[in-house]
C-alpha cells in the first residue's frame, strides 16, 4: 500500500494524524492498535487478503448494557452451563478477508471456541464460554477490529426464527418421484408387445403408482390447500386449473392402471409438480442481508442507560418511562421524546429525515426521538414512552397492520380469470359431444381435456420472467421483497420523491461563500481555527477550505451554541452565528450559515446547502414526460426556487410535511385512482412508503438501516430509476407475450384431447417441451431488453460481492507460494 | 427370472438412500449458506502458512 493510504484501512491519511508504526503508517490510532491485535496473535494474513479493514470505533461505553444478564439472554441462541451461542449480524462484512479473519476469532480470545461466518446474511455465529469471556467482551473485541455488531431492539424481540425449508423439500420429494417415475415408465414408451415387458408391468405399473404419491400428496399440497382458498374468496386463481388438473390426471392414472387400459400419465404429474416448484423456488429469491420489514425497532437500542440518583444502570428501552433521566453517549440513539437537560448538544437526525447537517440544541430544547447524538454525552429527562414517541407513534397507523396482508391480483390472475371458465366450457362441451358418439371416449375426453389444458406453462411464465428480472435488478443494486413488486413497478403513473436525502445526497453538503473578498490566508486561518473544533459544521468547513501551512491558534475560545473565538498571527478571528459576530440575523434565514469576520469586520458567510444528486435534472426531464412527478418534503421552502429550476415544469412541490401527512398526501392521491410509487430514505417516510404502491427506500449503503419498504435502491443507481420502471413494463410485455405462446401449446394440446386420443406418451412430451420453450423464451427476452436498456451488463461477472476476484486471486497467489 | 424384482428394489433402495441424504443435507442447513464455504475452504491453506510466521508461540500460548 502507498505511503499516503492508511496500512489497515486503506483510507489517505490526514498529514497531522499520521502514526508511524514499525515500517507501516496509519491514520489513526484505532486502526494501530487492530494490526496490533492482528500481528501479535499471528493474524497478519488478513492483510496478504487484500481488502482493507475497517476503522474500528472509539466508543467503548455503548455496549454497557450487554453487562445487564437479562438483556444478554434474549440476545443469545443457545444458553446451557458453559456454552453460549450468539449470532450477530455485522452489517460491515464484505469480502473473504472478513470471513478469514471473523472465524479466527478463537485467535484472539481463549474465551471464543468456534466463530462462524454467513456471508450472505452478513451475521457471524460465535460460540463461546461465559464464564471465561462475556458477550460485552466480545462485542468490544469486535468493535476493537473494526467489526461492529448491529444489536438492535429488533433482536431483543425476535427471539429464535426458524427458516422455512418447506419448499426444499417439497421440490426434493418432486425431484425424487419424477426421476424415478420417468426411468420406470421409458418401457411403456416404446414397445409394449414384448414378452418380458409385458410379463412385468403390473410391477413396473405398481411402482410408478407407489412413486407418484409423495408427489401428489405432499409436494402439490400447496397448490390444493391455494385452489380452495381461491374457491372460498371466488376468485378464480390460476392455481383451480392447477390444483384440477393434477388431481383429474392422478385419478385418471389409478382407473387406467386399474382397469388396465394404459400406463397413467403419473409422469406427467410428477414432471408438472417438479417444474411448477421450479418455478416457485426461482421466484422467492431473496437478499437474505437486508430486511424489508424493519421498523423503529431495528433501528432502535436495545437498552439505555438511566441515572437515578447519581447512579447508573442500563435498562432496556421499554422500561423507559416518563420522567426518566437518560444518558445518551456520542453515537447513541435518543430512544424517546425528551428535554435536554445539558447545556448543548449537536443531534443527526440523518436517518430520520436524510437531513446531513446535525441540529443543535440549547438546555431545555425539545429533543425528538431518532435522532442520533454527536458529541459529548447528554443528560435527558424522557417525556413519553418509547412507543408513544413523536416518531414512533406512526407506527401505529393502521396502514402498517394493513399491510402484511394486502392481496394483489397479479397478471397471472386476471388471465387465469377467463381461462379457467373456458377451459371448463370445452371440457363439458367435449364431453357433451362425445357421449352421444361413445359414452366411454367421453370420459377419456373430459379429462384428457383437463389434463393437457393444465396451465404449467402458463403459470410459469410470471415466475421465471420475474424471478429473472429480480436477479438483474439486484446486479444493478435495485433489491426488491418480492418479485410480485416488478408488476406493480409497471402500473405506477406517479412518483413522489421526498426530498432531504433523497433527491438530494445525505453524505455531501455543498458550501458557498457569499461576501467580500476573502484571501486565501486568510482562508487558511478560518481552516486552522474550525480545525480544532468538533462542531459539525466546523469539520464541513474544515474538510472544505483549501489546505494550507499549519498555523498555531491562540486563545482558541468556543462559545457552545453560538460560534468560536480566536487569535490567529495577530488577529482576531469569529466564526459563528449572526448574532455571535455582531450582525443582525437575516430574515432568509432558512438556511444553514456560517458567519466570518476578521478583527471586527463582518466579511461574509458560508451558506450549507444540500448537493443534489448527479443526474437529477434529467432524470426528472425523463421521468416528466411519463409520469407525474411530486416533490414531497419535510423541509421548510428554503430551496423552493433551486428545485424549481431544476425540475420540470408542472411539478408539484409540497413542503412542510409531517410524516402523517405524507401517508395522507399518497392515500388522497390514490384514491384519486393513481397508482403511486414513493421513493424516500428516513424513517419519516416509513408511512408515505408503506402507503404507496411502490415504497422504494433510497440507502447510500445498503447494509446499514432503511425503513420498511418494497424495495432498496444504492443511491449510486439513483440515475437509472427510468431503466428501472422501463425493465418492469418490458417484462410485463414478455409475459403477454409468453402467455400467447402458451395458449398455443394449449390449444395443440386440446386438439388431441377432443379428438379423444392423447396418448400418455403425447402428454409427457407435450408438456416438458411446453415448459422448457416458455422459461427459455422469457429468460432470453428479459435478459435481451435488460441488455438494450443498459441495466447488469456493466458489471463484472464476479463484482456481487465487490472486489471478490482479486481477492480470490490473491489467495491463489499465496498458495502457489506454499 | 425374478431377478428383475430384487434389481429395481434394489435401486429403489439406492434411490431412497440418496433422498434420504438430501433430507439430511437441508435439514443441517447445508443449503442456508451456499456461498461462505467456498471461501472458508480455500482458507484453510493460508492458516497452515502460519506456523512459519515468527509469532508462531504467541499463537499458542493464546489458544
């Protein structure tokens, strides 16, 4: 690594904070001190890996309640005498190097016996001795190599979740009967007439009966128990013809056996069965590390710590109760609506309202809860309960318990809506016709009807289109809860962006200078004096003046709340509020500023403003001409006029929105008969996102908190958004048309049928070739409109797991060295 | 003659075997995680590099 990148974390290094240690050079003590603890356990491999480390965090105090037993053991998988188990989810690793080095944990603590990583949730399992190390020991110890844990209320209230392999096994029973039913039937496919053949079939007949049951009754369960739902509701799903089809083929089978008129059409049930749960198990692909279910609760502490007289203790969150006094350490989370009883504090209320720069407050200030604080400790005094809290109350909204069980026709419904009607009519009509003609044909007829005119194909082609296009969202870093979103991403007709953090970015701030003329010495001076403060717009300022030589600063005086005092080669330098550098405040005063004036003379202010995203007036150019566009913020009409410019005409800016509002400004909308999409990022949108349609949750980093939503969006791809919506209606146009070429197949099929001679053979080979060209033709068609409109072709094979390659590369490299 | 009984019981047996190994093999959650094993076992190689490194008895005592 340069000289100019910190040996562990990769990142350049600051001239003034730059540690020497042995031959490598670090930014901070933090990552010192984890290659300390790397090299002096023999762990130096991890950085022969080649991806860097993470900074670890300095903040020891926040894990204290992990001292409470209580806490711990609703934490923990498994509890018995000497053994723990934890599972904790650890939002940071992404590459082989954590993997590597999180299962050496048993390195680094004797405590620790065994650690083990999931990758793709991103959670490590450590299993470990309590009476040697304790759960707040390892999380320090984690913490300490850059590896914090994400413990959230979330946790505390889960308990033990069991995943669903339902599905796995149903599919293996499917796999298991095809197979074997397939290779015993290939006789009755060829010649019959033969001795021995003809010798064994009742044997050969029994089996393949034998064989098909755990298919019927087991694997196809959940197509009979969705029919009978769908009878129930009188909706005619597609899974009546399914759940029909399967059962008339299967009783069909057993009277042909029986009365041994032919061999069945056993294979053709199985093989309908299997590929139907193909279809299925391609659709559910999830990203098993994000959750689209979170509420405050994930994002929430678990436990905080309360003073009672001058003692401390750490409770958890529930036990909060009006008038408790809280403290909250720098990084924490205000768990409840409070008073501040400090003299200042700076909150980032950036998870909540995207809103960057952090808020100050004076002692006495109402302070909200979810917001995050920076800086020293704080003393509050809770005004409400957890739950009942300002932000927190929005949860409890109806829209939120709705929800869950909000039931959307999808495609595949509104056709199988007239085909099943249909289907029935020629059945009944076939028979009708053949009774006069031979009363047994009829029989035959009705249910060779209903057997070929069994929609597998049909009913495939929205899980393989879908289930596709979700795969190609999710390499263009579009992840989506479901494939049944993709549809309702084709009918949206209104987006409504919120505002602070997501149209514009939560990360930049983009500073101005307004005033006379300021010399860059005297530049240089401002730099040198917000240097020394940790005020954060003292640190936005610093990282954005020009660097120059390092000045000494005397009498360096920080007044809380107001701004800072100093001397610098002689002159007297203020930086803060209008009122702090003798000005009268201004009345457009919206807007964050910071006031400058050297030896008594106002010179000018740096104005904050929030840097909008790269292409966003395009994005809205284009998106105009389609859709209507809403601007939805929380935000005073500061920027009214910036915005104005940048978007297209006619779009409808609201601003000061409570996040109630919001959720009623999109239920006002769609009872207006629009079908709107949301794209927001804070938990002051859970509600609008929950509302919509369509709730898309912008994230800066996918791994780290959004609040519940359909799908979550890199806020690198921001740009792309008309990609997006343009994929979602292509792939609804390649259902259509795979649809129509399903009908085809059906209606060759039915021509058989009704003509009263499907032969077992003609149905085991109509429907597998049916269901190949379908998934076939959607899976080109999808991935070919992917590739036109530009969306996971420029990515890497490998880049899933970012820098995966080089990394494997490099492990290979050492290994050609053993 | 009867051969061609004990033959495909004989393979239905062996067929059943295998099912019975995928239960198996889901039921442990081998299917829960299909990605971190690929990377753990070409690990294994870089842990056996280490006792040539010098802090070799360090790692020892820790254990």
């Amino acid at each position: 690594m340069g000289t100019n990148t910190c040996f562990h974390c990769g990142l350049e290094i600051k001239r003034a904070d730059e540690i020497l240690f042995g031959d490598k050079h670090f930014c901070c003590n933090g990552c010192k001190t984890v290659f300390e603890i790397f090299s002096s356990n023999g762990l130096d491999s991890y950085y022969d890996l080649g991806s860097p480390g993470a900074r670890p965090l300095e903040n020891q105090n926040k894990y204290d309640f992990l001292g409470n037993e209580q806490i711990v053991a609703r934490l923990l998988q498994f509890n018995e005498g000497s053994i723990q188990i934890v599972n904790l989810s650890i939002p940071h690793i992404h590459c082989s190097s954590c993997i590597w080095i999180l299962e050496n944990l048993r390195k680094l603590h004797g405590g620790i016996s065994a650690s083990q990583v999931n990758f793709h949730e991103k959670t490590v399992r450590i299993t470990y001795n309590p009476e040697v190390v304790g759960l707040k020991e390892i999380v320090g110890l984690l913490c300490a190599i850059g590896y914090e844990p994400y413990i959230s209320l979330e946790n505390y209230d889960k308990g033990k979740t069991q995943q669903d392999r339902t599905l796995t096994y149903k599919l293996g029973v499917a796999f298991f009967c095809f197979g074997n039913i397939m290779l015993l039937s290939f006789p009755e496919y060829f010649e019959m007439k033969e001795y021995w053949l003809d010798q064994y079939r009742g044997f050969f007949r029994m089996l393949i009966f034998a064989l098909s049951l755990p298919s019927f009754l087991y694997s196809a369960s959940g197509y009979y128990v969705a029919a009978w739902k769908s009878l129930q509701s009188r909706m005619l799903n597609i899974e009546i013809p399914i759940a029909l089809g399967i059962i008339i083929m299967f009783v069909r089978s057993v009277f042909d056996m029986l009365l041994d008129h032919g061999p069945g059409f056993f294979d053709s049930m199985t093989g309908l069965v299997f590929f139907m749960l193909l279809g299925k198990m391609f659709q559910t692909k999830t990203y098993r590390f994000l959750s689209f279910e979170r509420d405050y609760k994930s994002y929430f502490p678990v436990a905080v710590t309360r003073v009672s007289n001058s003692s401390e203790e750490s409770i958890p969150i529930h036990e909060v109760v009006t008038g408790d006094r809280l403290l909250i350490r720098n990084q924490e989370i205000i768990p409840a609506d409070g008073i501040l009883f400090s003299p200042t504090a700076a909150i980032d209320y950036s998870f909540v309202t995207g809103e960057s720069v952090p808020v100050n407050k004076k002692s006495g200030d109402k302070i909200f809860a979810g917001g995050r604080l920076n800086g020293s400790l704080i003393e509050i005094e809770a005004l409400q309960t957890v739950s009942q809290s300002y932000l927190t109350q929005l949860w409890s909204n109806a829209i939120f318990e709705k929800r869950a069980e909000r039931k959307i026709q999808s495609i595949t419904d509104a056709v199988s809506h007239y085909f099943t009607p249909i289907l029935l009519l020629i059945a009944v009509s076939g028979f009708g016709f053949w009774i006069f003609v031979d009363p047994n044909t009829a029989f035959n007829v009705f249910t060779a009807v209903l057997i070929v005119a069994c929609p597998c194909a049909l009913a495939l082609t929205a899980p393989f289109t879908l289930g596709n296009v979700l795969r190609l969202y999710g390499k263009s870093k579009l992840y989506l809860k479901n494939a049944a979103v993709i549809e309702q991403i084709s009918k949206i007709d209104t987006i409504i962006f919120d505002k602070t953090g997501t149209i514009t970015s939560g990360t930049k701030s983009n500073i101005a200078y307004e005033g006379a003329y300021l010399s860059e010495r005297k530049q240089v001076w401002v730099k040198n004096i917000v240097r020394a403060s940790n005020h954060p717009l003292s640190r936005l300022l610093y990282e954005h003046l020009p660097s120059g030589p390092t000045t000494a600063v005397e009498q360096f005086n920080e007044i809380t709340g107001l701004g800072i005092e100093a001397r610098i080669e002689g002159n007297n330098v203020r930086i803060g509020s209008a009122e702090f550098i003798g000005k009268a405040s201004e009345k457009l005063a919206f807007q964050t500023v910071v006031y400058v004036a050297i030896n008594g003379i106002v010179f000018g202010k740096y104005r904050f403003h929030n840097e909008y995203r790269e292409g966003l007036s395009d994005l809205f150019a284009t998106l105009g001409k389609k859709y209507g566009i809403k601007v939805l913020s929380g935000d005073n009409e500061g920027e009214q006029t910036l915005l104005r410019n940048m978007l297209p005409k006619g779009t409808e800016l609201v601003f000061n929105q409570k996040p109630d509002q919001k959720l009623e400004f999109i239920k006002n909308l769609q009872s207006q008969g629009h079908c709107v999409m949301m794209i927001g990022d804070g938990l002051n949108d859970a509600g609008a996102l929950a509302q919509s349609n369509v709730g898309i949750a912008i994230s800066e980093n996918v791994n780290v908190f959004s609040p519940a939503c359909d799908g979550i969006l890199d806020a690198t791809q921001f740009g792309r958004l008309d990609q997006f919506l343009q994929l979602s209606k292509k792939a609804m146009w390649t259902i259509k048309m795979s649809f129509a070429l399903s009908l085809l197949y059906n209606a060759i099929g039915l021509s058989f049928a009704l003509s009263g001679n499907l032969l077992p053979l003609v149905a085991a080979i109509i429907m597998p070739l049916s269901t190949v060209t379908i998934v076939s033709f959607v899976t080109l068609m999808s991935n070919w409109y992917a590739r036109k409109l530009k969306i996971a072709d420029e990515m890497p094979k490998y880049d899933k797991y970012h820098g995966l390659p080089q990394n494997r590369k490099v492990i290979l490299d050492t290994q050609i060295k053993v | 003659m009867s051969v061609i009984y004990l033959l495909i019981s004989i393979s239905i047996i062996v067929a059943i075997g295998f099912f019975a190994a995928f239960v198996k093999a889901v039921k442990s959650g081998q299917y829960d995680d299909d990605y971190t094993p690929s990377v753990r076992m070409l690990f294994d190689d870089e842990l056996k590099q280490e006792p040539k490194n010098t802090t070799h008895k360090k790692t020892k005592k820790q254990i």
